[in-house]
C-alpha cells in the first residue's frame, strides 16, 4: 500500500510576513534607483532655505528664486572682521576658482554687519577676493532680518561680541549647501580643508543631477 506525503505547509503568518519583506525589499531598490533626484548624491534633506528679499553689492534686489535651479553655497561674513572671515572668504573663493567649469554652482554671502558694510563696501571686498559677480553674490540687509534669517531659517548662531575685539559680530563659520530645489543639503566647516574638499564635491555631484534631469 502507497503511503502517500504531505507537502509541507507554509502557515499563514509566515506567509503575510514574507510578502511584506518583498515589498519592503522592492520599496528600498525603488528608493535607491529612484529616491535620489537625478541620481544625485545620497545627502539628507535638511528642510528649505529660507526665503529672503536683499541687495546684492550690485545694488540688485536679489530673492532666493534667484538661484532656483542652481546649486548654492552660503557662509556668513563682514568685512571689518578680522577672525574667521578671511579665512572662510579665502576658502570660498578657492572654491570659486576650482568650480569655474561648473556653471550650475553659484556662491552667496550674507554681511551680519549692515550698518558698516554698505552695498558699495561689500562690492570692494568682492573685487579684492577676485570674484565674479556673475557666480558670487554678497547680500546686505537690515540688521533685524539677517539675524532673524541666520537665526531661524539657516538654523546658525549669529550675535554680538566685544566691541573691541577683532571679531566684534560672532557668527557661525558653516558653509551651506543648498541644491536647485531650495533644499538645505549640508553644513560644512568652513575653517577646516577637509569638509571644504567635500562640500565641493557633494556641489558637484548635485550639479550634475541637475544637468541629468534636464
């Protein structure tokens, strides 16, 4: 007489979770082929930058939307500073040169001392760092509103120091990244080489995902 074997039998919850770790599986590729805009680098999303409304060294009204599908780069400077300033304004401008053949990547600082650092002022100090008003923008605006938008929309420290220092407005040494959607991407230690190395070639590779949607 033929013993006859049953199939082994896959239990219903056993089941149910190895559906859901498929589709987990599948969601994650998707995310990873798909999640990144353009293919562009794996950098988090660190909420919107702010909105603003300032006058370039140019005399120019210049609004966030003025860099909408462009890669940015922001620090924070005056230019009677004689501390961080040179240092992260040399850096910015090394930087400047280095991506002269990538057109998509724009520069911006933000003056947190207004009452000294006219329009006119600020265009002298670009025209000593050799900088191309075409690239590099530096914003000036009231007292209130660069500190509030320091404060609350890029999320760094800005206040003021001893008057007889030479660093008399203390703020933050960050270099911003910025992609073309208005999307905060990184923070990079402006004072040290190494994140700058980086910053630059996270810049480039947003870039270039921007060029890929196109």
């Amino acid at each position: 007489m033929k013993t006859e074997t049953s199939s082994p039998r896959v239990s219903p919850a056993l089941a149910t979770a190895l559906v859901v770790l498929l589709l987990a599986v599948v969601a994650a590729a998707g995310w990873f082929l798909t999640g990144r805009p353009g293919g562009g680098p794996d950098l988090p999303r660190l909420g919107a930058a702010p909105a603003f409304t300032l006058d370039s060294e140019q005399g120019k009204k210049t609004t966030r939307d003025d860099f909408a599908g462009k890669v940015w780069i922001a620090d924070f400077i005056f230019t009677r500073c004689g501390g961080s300033c040179p240092i992260l304004s040399s850096r910015m401008a090394a930087l400047a040169r280095r991506t002269v053949d990538e057109p998509g990547i724009r520069y911006v600082s933000f003056d947190v001392d207004p009452d000294h650092d006219t329009p006119a002022v600020l265009a002298e100090y670009g025209r000593k760092l050799g900088a191309d008003p075409a690239r590099w923008t530096f914003l000036h605006g009231e007292r209130s509103v660069i500190r509030t938008l320091i404060k609350d929309g890029f999320k760094l420290a800005v206040e003021d120091g001893a008057p007889d220092s030479v660093e008399p407005i203390l703020h933050s040494t960050r270099f911003v990244l910025v992609d073309g959607e208005g999307t905060i991407r990184g923070y990079y230690d402006g004072m040290e080489q190494p994140p700058v190395d980086q910053l630059e070639k996270d810049a480039r590779a947003l870039a270039a995902a921007l060029k890929g949607r196109r």
